[in-house]
C-alpha cells in the first residue's frame, strides 16, 4: 500500500528551517561570546600592564623618596660641613656614624642592596652592602686623606652624577651588578645616585643599589602561569645592545641578553608588527599571530624619556581568556541537538496527527475506486473530515452520472441499433418476399393439384419440402435480425471471432447488395477465440460496415483479420471516396455525420468507439479522399483458462 510521503516532507522542512536556525542562532552566540570574552579580556590585560607599570613607577618613586630623605638627614649634612671644612677628625667621626646609619636604613628598607658615599674624585668612602660594612683601607686618598673602600671614578655612571644639579637623581640601567675583582653577576639592581652639595662645593655622590628582583616579583604577580605571562623589556633604540633585552621574565635564562651574552631579546621572539608596537607606543593591545594569545603593554620610562624606558607585556593566552567560549560551545550543542530532538518529535507527532486521518482518506478513495458503493469513513470533525464528508458525497454525485452515463449509453446503443436495423428493413422486407412468395405457390399449387385430384402423394411431399425450406429461410432471416435487436446484458463470453464476423455480414448482406458492394473477408489461419461480449462486438461490426458500405456503392469491402502476440486486429478497408482531412478528428464525435439529412444518426461510430474502450480495445482510422478508407478495431487477446486448452 502506498503510504503519504507528508510526514517526511513535515520533518524535512522542520528540520531544514530549525537546524539552519540553529545554527545560525548558535554561530550569533559564539561569535557574540568571542567578541565580548576578547573585548573584556582586553581590558583586564590592559589594566593589568598598566597597573605593573604603575607599580614599577611606585618602587623607582619610593627609591628616589628615600635616596632624598637619606641624603637630607644629620648624617649627611655633617659629612657636608666636615668636608667643607678640611677637619680630618671630625670627618673620620662623621664617616664612622654614617656606616651605622647606612646600616640602619638597610634593615628598614630590604630592597636596599648597597649604599655608597663617593668622594667627588672617585673613592668609595662608606659602603654597606647586604647588611654588612665593607671596611676602608689603604693610604689616604685626596681630597679628604681618607682610606677607600674601592675605586669607581672612571665609571661612567659616577661621573654623570657627579655633574648633576642640586637635588637631581640619576637613575641606572636595571642590569645585574659585578664587582671589578669578582667574576660573577650580581642579581639585577639599579643605581640612584644624587650629587653631594655644600655651598657651590661638589663634596662627593651617594648612591644606592636597589634590589632588581621587587620588580621582578611585581612582574610575576601580574598574572598566573596557566593563564599567560608577563615580561619586563627595555626600550632603548639608542642603545642597539640594550634595545628590546628582556629584564624579568619567568624564564631567567632569557634576561640581560646583553651581559650574559645569550643575544636573546623580544625582537628576535615576536614578529615585528608586534614589537614595533611595544617599542613606539604608550600602550595599546596586540595578537600573536602565530597562536592568537593577546598581549597588552604599559611603557614607563623613569629616565623622564620617551625612546628609553621599560615596557610591561602582558601575554594573556588564548585558552585563557577564550575557555568560558569551549564551555558555551559544548551547552549551546547540547541544546540544539536537545532542540532537534524535540522539534523531531514534534514535526512526527504533528505529521502522524495529520497522515493517520489524510491515510484513511487516501484508502478509502482507493476502496471507492475498486468498489464503488464503498464511502469514506469520517472519525474526526476537523479540516480532514469535512475533505471526507465532501469527497463522499462526491462519489454519490459521480456514482448517480455514471448510472445515468450508463442509461444513456445504453439508450445510445439502443438507438443506433434500431436505427441499424431501420436501414435494413427495406432489404429484410425484400428478401422475405421471395420465399413467402415460392410458399404461397406452392401451397396454391398442391390445392388445386388436391382438388384436382391429380396430385399423387410424391408429389404433394415434395411441394411440402418445398414449402419447409422456403420457411426456414424466412425463420432465418427473422431469426438474424431479432438477434441483433435483441437487448444484452453485456456479459462477457468465449466468442469465435470469425462467427461473430460472418453473422454481421449476414445483417448487412442484402444493404450490400442493393449497393451493389463485394463484401470480403480474409484470414490467416486459425483464430483465438475472444473473451467478451459478442452482442456489442457484433454491432460494432455492423455499424463500421453499413459506414464502409454506403460510402462504397458499387465498389468492394474486404474486411483482414490479423492475430499477433497479445492482441487480434479486424481491418476494415473500402474502396470508397475517403475522408476529408478536416473531418478526421471529429468521425467519433456523437451526431457528427456526413450523410444526407435521413440518411444516418451519426452515432454509429460514437456509439463503436465507446464499446471498444469498455472491452479493452481501441478503434483507428486512417483514410485519404479518393482512395478509400481503412477502420481498424484492436482487441487484447484476454483468454480464459477453459479457452485456452
């Protein structure tokens, strides 16, 4: 049984409208996501960098408070007037109070590596290191005929602090330290240093070694290790080997490039569109190209210059601040396909709800077309019970045309018949007139020969032969006529082709011969007998030969009957004027005729066409004016099994 494709198609077009939705409504809220989880993570790595580099500036600001502070104390002041005045006591005393107040603003402030106090020709006077006094030694050294602790007056650093003006602090690289007689680096500091004034009298430096790894710890704060990472970098395009060296970062082997020799800095590790952002600008936010990580950067400078400074980089990773969208992806997925499931159900419970009443539809029309008294049986009152109600009582409408199609066709075939037998009675009355006539004189005859008395009983036996036979012909052809009349129930039968043939020759034998028209038939052998109703195929036969007939006078008929495979073929081909092209398309059509007013009804090939189809078969015509014309009736070889032994 052939099943409605309706909940299919439901489901296909609700899932071909939800699943694109879906996804594009799930794509909106992934790309949305991204965008606000890439927009916020921008600002918390920015804040971060920027917050580190305001730290940064915190430690160099509370360095140079306290340098200031120390280089205002008592202590120093005294130094000043002892070094102004020359008195060599009185500045040994000095020097020895101001190792115990180095000491103590050690153990006050622990980033304080070093603090030093510098002669203004290069002597290192005073030096606490680490919490420890490193003692002077040696001769007297000028200008104060003090011992030193070390030397540093070709330093560089030394002697651009020493031109400083009142009060100014010189600030150092942040690098590792070494000491001239040692060989290994000291962990990273920076230097501050100010100028030593009395009066107009440059009496000397102080400077302090502040411990590199405060920074260092405020880097590695900034963020955790399984999120990213934060490095300290040195801008410095003046200076080539400084320019770009890493200063803090968790991977240690990587910083001071530039004293440790490792040649390693940011420029050779990013690609250039990011560190050119890092190396020029304030700040800003850049992507890693090569794994989407987001870097942030903050610039500080504490030299006061825009190309020299300290650039903070936060590299937050993309995992990181893009994880919340794996968690977002994996629900939203769980509930478009919880959506998918729920839409299924519903297209196939809305699909079944419509099919199951629009299936019982179907087969009921289908039981209609088998059975027609069948009807429809309605079980809901919804859109496809009032389609039911309708259909029903369409099919009561068509089954009451049929019907009547059925009465009229009959009535048709009826009259055409009676029509038939109208034409012929002429020729009926003719050829019942011999024979009533050779009875009547025989009979009269035999009287006269009884009354006479001279008839002997041979001879009266065969006048009464006589008479027998002449009757039987008129009995015949009675007998003929009344059978063609006769009305049928249509029921099919095993018929012999050639004798329903040959009896319609009979009926049109004598319309024939007034015409003066050679009826025909040929044949190639033994036929199949034919499973069908002989009445109608006998009329059928009639009405295309009186057609052929009348269109013949004087000519010939001939009437070829051909088996083949599955089917029997009658042509029927005169000799007469033909057809007319323009009137081909229309010799079926009921009352088309091109006889004279009288002459026919114009249903006789209506009426054959329509018996044909309710047989199965089919009629066809071919003719050209002049030549004549050819009707051949095709009929399926439907045998039954009696038939076919």
């Amino acid at each position: 049984m052939q099943r409605l494709g309706i909940r299919r198609k439901t489901l296909i077009a609700l899932l071909g409208v939800a699943v694109p939705a879906l996804i594009a409504f799930s794509a909106l809220i992934i790309l949305t996501t991204a965008h606000i989880l890439q927009q916020n993570a921008g600002r918390q790595v920015s804040t971060l960098a920027s917050r580190s580099a305001q730290g940064l500036a915190e430690l160099v600001d509370h360095s140079q408070t306290t340098l200031r502070t120390m280089a205002g104390s008592p202590e120093l002041d005294a130094f000043r007037t002892a070094a102004l005045g020359g008195n060599q006591l009185q500045l040994k005393t000095v020097l020895a109070r101001m190792e115990q107040s180095f000491l103590g603003w050690q153990k006050l402030d622990p980033a304080l590596q070093a603090i030093r106090l510098i002669d203004p020709v290069g002597h290192v006077l005073v030096k606490v290191k680490e919490g420890k006094v490193n003692q002077a030694a040696g001769p007297p050294q000028q200008p104060y005929q003090m011992p030193m602790v070390h030397f540093v007056g070709g330093r560089d650093f030394f002697q651009a602090a020493l031109q400083l003006p009142q009060n100014s602090i010189l600030i150092s690289n942040l690098e590792r330290g070494k000491i001239d007689e040692e060989e290994a680096f000291c962990p990273a500091m920076v230097r501050f240093a100010m100028p030593l004034l009395a009066g107009n009298k440059r009496v000397g430096v102080l400077v302090i070694n502040v411990w590199g790894d405060q920074a260092g710890r405020l880097i590695n704060r900034v963020i955790a290790e399984q999120e990213g990472s934060a490095f300290l970098v040195e801008r410095n395009p003046a200076d080539k080997k400084r320019n770009g060296i890493y200063l803090f970062h968790r991977d240690t082997a990587c910083e001071f490039g530039d004293q440790t020799g490792s040649q390693r800095t940011v420029l050779n590790d990013y690609p250039p569109e990011i560190t050119t952002a890092w190396m020029n600008s304030d700040h800003g936010i850049t992507r890693d190209p090569r794994t989407r990580d987001m870097l942030a950067h903050a610039f500080y400078s504490p030299y006061g210059q825009q190309d020299r400074g300290w650039v903070v980089v936060v590299n937050a990773k993309r995992d990181f601040f893009l994880g919340p969208l794996a968690t977002i992806k994996r629900l939203t997925g769980l509930w478009a396909v919880v959506v998918v499931i729920l839409a299924t159900a519903v297209s196939l419970f809305f699909a079944r709800s419509l099919t199951r009443p629009l299936q019982g539809v179907v087969d009921g029309v289908r039981r209609m077309g088998q059975q027609p008294q069948e009807r429809i049986r309605i079980a809901v009152g919804d859109e496809v019970g009032f389609l039911a109600a309708e259909i029903n009582r369409m099919a009561d409408a068509m089954q009451e045309q049929a019907e009547e199609k059925l009465r009229v066709e009959e009535q048709i075939r009826t009259t055409e018949k009676l029509a038939s037998i109208g034409e012929m009675a002429a020729g009926l009355a003719h050829e019942l007139n011999t024979p009533l006539g050779n009875i009547k004189a025989l009979a009269l005859l035999a009287r006269k020969g009884v009354a006479q008395g001279g008839c002997d009983r041979e001879s009266l036996q065969g006048d009464l032969d006589d008479i027998a036979d002449q009757a039987s012909k008129c009995s015949s052809i009675i007998g003929g006529l009344l059978s063609f009349a006769r009305r049928s129930e249509g029921v099919p039968a095993s018929h012999d082709p050639l004798t329903l043939l040959q009896d319609a020759f009979a009926l049109v034998r004598l319309r024939a011969e007034k015409l003066q028209v050679a009826l025909q038939c040929t044949e190639t052998g033994p036929l199949p007998r034919l499973y069908l109703d002989g009445d109608q195929l006998r009329q059928v036969f009639v009405n295309i030969l009186l057609n052929a007939i009348d269109a013949t006078p004087g000519g010939s008929v001939t009437v070829s009957v051909l088996p083949e495979a599955d089917r029997m073929l009658f042509r029927f081909c005169d000799t007469g004027s033909g057809i007319q092209a323009e009137h081909l398309d229309r010799i079926f059509d009921p009352f088309f005729t091109t006889k004279e007013v009288g002459q026919g009804t114009g249903l006789g090939l209506s009426v054959s066409y329509g018996m044909l189809q309710g047989m199965g078969g089919q009629i066809e015509v071919a003719s050209q004016p002049g030549t004549g014309t050819t009707f051949t009736v095709v009929l399926p070889l439907n045998l039954t099994a009696e038939d076919s032994l």
